[in-house]
C-alpha cells in the first residue's frame, strides 16, 4: 500500500488541463507545475481595463492599474460570478451579481457577502509580454 504524508500527497496532485479534477503525476523533481503564459501585449490594455485568458484551465483576469499589473481568478468566492466583469472602483473591483468587493492587487475580500480571498497570481513583463503563472501548486 502507497504511503505518503497529507504534504507527500498534495505535492503530487495535478489538475490535468482541460478540466479541474486532481489527477495524480509522479513528482517532477521541482518543475514547475505551470510554466509562465504569454498574456497580452504590455501596451494593449489602457490602466483600469482587463483581460481574461486561460491557465491551465484557471480563468484569469489580469488587470491594469497605475501602469502595472495584477492577476486574480475570474471568480467571486460569493457565488461564483465572473469577476472581471464587475466594476473597478481604484484598486477594488465589484462583483456584478451581488456587490462583494475585492483587492485586484491582492484578491482579499473587502467586502460581503463574500468572505474568501480570490486565488491571485504572479505577474511579470517579458520581452513586451505580460506573463503570468499558477503556482497554487508549486
Ligand atoms: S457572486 Fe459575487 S457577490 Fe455574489
């Protein structure tokens, strides 16, 4: 019988990428789960605007504020509405189903009736490219 530590155990577990369920994989020896995503261009989005892409099957808003960058999860841990739909208010977006409020720097609640943070995700700028990564499973 496979004996592993809950750490062991969650260590190995890798969402395939069409879907979400956990698949196990053998470990990798340290390589990264998700490699960096080209996003957009650094130019193509004016501060206050979004854009929505997939990463390894994780919908990810990456917004434009004061001329950097921000990624969250496109979702509202209330209910699960596509969050960059919603009103950005500074640095804070407004999920359009029920109003809960969110951090786009840091994906913390700011406000009900959602009380979870939004998963969010590294982001860097390479050779013009905005790029970001899931390391949830690092
Ligand atoms: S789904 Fe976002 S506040 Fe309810």
């Amino acid at each position: 019988m496979l004996s592993l530590s809950k750490h062991e155990w969650l260590s190995q577990i890798h969402f395939d990428r069409a879907g979400r369920s956990p698949v196990l994989k053998p470990n990798d020896n340290g390589k990264k789960m998700s490699d960096w995503i080209d996003a957009v261009d650094e130019n193509a989005l004016a501060n206050g605007e979004n854009i929505v892409i997939d990463v390894d099957g994780t919908d990810v808003a990456i917004f434009k504020i004061d001329d950097k960058f921000y990624a969250i999860e496109d979702v509202c841990t209330h209910d699960g509405a596509e969050i960059a739909s919603g009103r950005l208010e500074g640095d804070e977006i407004i999920c359009p189903r029920h109003g809960a409020r969110f951090c786009v720097k840091t994906g913390e609640v700011k406000s009900p009736p959602a009380y979870e943070n939004i998963d969010c995700f590294p982001v860097r700028i390479e050779n013009g490219k905005v790029q970001v990564r899931d390391n949830r499973w690092d």
